[in-house]
C-alpha cells in the first residue's frame, strides 16, 4: 500500500499499537501533590477529589460548609492566636520601637555634646543658636571630616554657610552742610550758626539771648562750646522796649518760625526745634517775662539763664515789699526749676538802684518762692575762670576790666543763684563778658546729659 513503505524501502508493520492504560494524574505540588484548585471559599470538594484533600471533612450536618481543621495539614497544626497573645504582640512591637527610637536620640544627643564641647565658645552659642535641621547638617559636616582624618574642629568658613545672612548696615545719612558765616536777619535781631553748631539731622536746640552784643554772644556761646543756634535780640536800652514789643501774643511764637525758616536758607533741612534756652542780660529780662507770661507751651522751653537784670518795684504791704505781680512769670519758672523741670540760672551783682528793687532782692525772693520758705545762702567757693575774648577789647578798658568774684550761693533743685562783687557799671558789663564761663557751661552740661540733638532724626 502505497505510504506503507519505511524510508528504507522495507515493508512497514501495519499491526495495531497498544493501547496503553488509563492515567490518574493529580494537578498540584510536585512534592506533595496537593491540588492547586482548591474550592471556591464557602464550597465542598467533589466527593471524588476529598481523597486528595488531607484535611478536610465531609460537609456538616447542618449545611455548615467545611474548613481546615487545626492540625489535619501537612503544613502542621495552627490555631487563631487568643486576645491575649495578640495584645502581648503589640506591646512587644511598640516596646520594641521605642527602645529603638531612644537610642537614635541619645546616640545624636550624645554626638552634639561632643561636638559643641569641643567647639571655641563663640561656635558653640552660635551651634545652640542654630535651628534642627543647621544642626543636623553641622553633625554631618563633622563626621565626614573627622572620617577624613581632619581637623575636630569644623572649619569656620562651613559653620559660616549654615548660618543666616547678616543684615545688611542701616545707611548712614550725612550731617546737613550748615553755612557758618555772617548772620541771617530775623524779627529784632540776627541769628548765628556758630561754629559749635554741628547737627546730624533736622533737630537743632536754639540759645535765644535777649540785650547784648552780637558778636560777643556767638563767640562766648563758642568757647563754652554750646552745639546749638544763637539768636540775638536787640531792641533798645530799657526793659520797657522788650516788655511792650513781646506783650502781644504770638510775637514769640513768629520770631521762632522766622528762626525756622533762617536755619533751613543756611543748610538745616526742614528745621525741627528740640530745646530752647531764653537768655538776658540786664534789661533784656523784660523779654523773658513776657514771654514766660504770654508763651503758647508749644515750644520746648528747657532753660533760663538770668545775667544781672532783674528787677521790678515797690510794694510796701508785702512782707517782702517787691511787687509780686511783676515777679510772678519768674516765680513759675524758679517753682519748675525746683522741681528740675527746667534749668534756671540766675547771677546778680551787688548795685543797688535805689528806685526798684536790686537783681539780688529778687534772686532771694525767687529762692524763696521755689523752695515755699526762706533760704539762706551759703558763701561762694570757687571763681569762675576768666576769659578774655576778643569780641569784647573794644567794650571795656582792660584798666576797668573787673574779674568775677563770687560772694554767696544758693540751689533749690534746678534753680541756680550767683552773687557777686561790685557795684560798677564795669562789674555790671562782666555779667555779660563771662557768660561763657558763669552761665553757659552749665546749660551745655545740661543738653549733653539730656542727649545730642544731632542723634534725632
């Protein structure tokens, strides 16, 4: 038959093959031969197929489908863990990491200790002052070096990049170009910057003197050294000229908007007033009186300073038989004084002018009146220095020239009183002559301990 043929040309066997017999094969684990489809959860294995189930039991009687018995596999026995066991389990877990988590903090705390102990002091506040995660990148720094064989002490540029940038300097404002020479005109009178006057900003304190030589005023306020503008009224030879020109109110407070205004065409930038000192010689306290009479209180009235020239008249029904009324301003002032509200100076000389009371008399009444009783004066002690100025060669001959010689003193908190020698037209002029040695010192005294204008913006 053709295709009965082997490839040999042979005739091949056509008798029937074999049939072999039937195989059983099992699908599951090739060394234990377990089934790998299991049932469905909840479903009996075929009665057939329970044979190869270790484990397993025939359904229940009431339907209940079956389950693994405990200890019936071939895997060993097991059992649901009782509450008990499963609270013990967590406890050791949590136990377990916290004794973890306590040994990294004591282990870094350690190492930080370490670390900042050997630190120079300066690093070591400036490590404390670093925040977590600064610190946590130092502690790395430092242990890759000293892995590295380096130095135990991290190098200062590192613990510069760890910390935060420093802020950068406040700019600094240059002080105001103030133009020194000649005067500025103002109401009664001229101003000065003198040469002492050296602000910073716009604040400025002002020596407001009252009858008296120009140039001799600006230079004493110069030696005393006095960092403030001067301005200088003259308007007659009287106290009446200044009491009636400064009776009117708001004269005052104009003369020191015209100072305002002046200051600025001299170089101050929007001039803010901080301190004034109201200043007389003579019959300039008539100026003073108004003023402290009439004054508005917007200005920062901070002293007086008084150069042989109060006076005022007779009454003979008052104990002290001065006219009270015309003191009154002053006593206001010397109260303020004693509660060191203010500074109040005062220097008298010995004259007497018979018609109105003497610049001693009054200086005792306004003692008095501060303190609310008599006050005793006490000798004087020390001698101011004396100055011989240049401004003042051609005021007095240097054959009549008088010296300051101190006779009695007095203080009642802030209120100052000088009494000294003569009774001359001569010792009358050197009240004016030595006020940068009598008078003033004590009000740059003053404003210095009070602060520097020029550090106010």
């Amino acid at each position: 038959m053709k295709g009965n043929v082997r490839a040999d040309g042979s005739p091949a066997d056509l008798s029937p093959t074999p049939t072999p017999p039937p195989v059983t094969v099992i699908q599951g684990c090739p060394d234990r031969g377990l089934p790998l489809d299991l049932p469905p959860l909840g479903m009996a294995p075929a009665p057939e197929e329970q044979a190869f189930l270790p484990g397993f039991a025939s359904p229940t009687p009431q339907g209940t489908p079956p389950f693994p018995m405990a200890g019936a596999g071939p895997y060993g026995s097991w059992s649901a863990p009782s509450p008990d066991e499963r609270r013990a389990r967590v406890w050791r877990a949590l136990g377990a990491f916290v004794l973890a988590a306590a040994t990294v903090i004591v282990v870094v705390a350690a190492a930080a200790r370490g670390i900042a102990a050997r630190m120079p002091i300066a690093s070591a506040e400036a490590f404390r002052a670093m925040t977590p995660v600064n610190r946590a990148s130092l502690l790395a720094l430092r242990s890759s070096r000293e892995d590295a064989g380096a130095s135990a002490a991290v190098a200062p540029e590192g613990l510069a990049r760890l910390q935060p940038p420093a802020p950068p300097p406040a700019p600094v404002t240059p002080p105001p170009a103030i133009r020194h020479e000649g005067y500025a005109s103002i109401r009664g009178g001229v101003l000065f910057t003198p040469d002492t006057f050296r602000p910073a900003g716009s604040s400025y304190d002002l020596l407001l003197h009252f009858h008296g030589n120009t140039q001799l005023v600006r230079e004493s306020a110069e030696v005393a050294g006095l960092n403030a503008a001067v301005a200088v009224i003259n308007l007659g030879i009287g106290s009446g000229a200044y009491e009636d020109f400064y009776a009117t109110p708001g004269v005052y407070e104009s003369l020191l908007a015209d100072i305002d205004r002046a200051l600025a065409q001299r170089g101050l930038p929007t001039p803010r007033l901080r301190r004034v000192a109201l200043s007389s010689w003579s019959a300039g306290y008539g100026a003073v009186a108004k003023i402290l009479e009439l004054r508005r209180g917007t200005e920062p009235l901070d002293a007086i300073l008084v150069t042989d020239g109060i006076h005022c008249g007779f009454v003979p029904e008052q104990p002290s038989g001065l006219n009270p009324l015309q003191l009154a301003s002053f006593a206001r002032a010397a109260q303020l004084a004693a509660s060191e509200e203010l500074l109040f100076t005062i220097t008298h000389s010995e004259i007497d002018p018979i018609a109105y009371a003497s610049s001693s008399a009054t200086a005792s009444y306004l003692l008095d009146a501060a303190a609310g009783r008599h006050v005793e004066r006490s000798p004087a002690s020390d001698a101011p220095p004396h100055l011989r100025l240049r401004a003042a060669e051609g005021a007095v001959s240097k054959k009549l020239e008088k010296q300051m010689i101190p006779t009695t003193e007095a203080s009642v908190g802030e209120l100052h009183v000088r009494g000294f020698r003569g009774n001359t037209p001569e010792h009358h002029m050197a009240h004016l002559l030595q006020m940068a040695s009598t008078v003033l010192p004590e009000l740059v005294e003053r404003w210095r301990e009070g602060g520097d204008p020029s550090s106010e913006r």
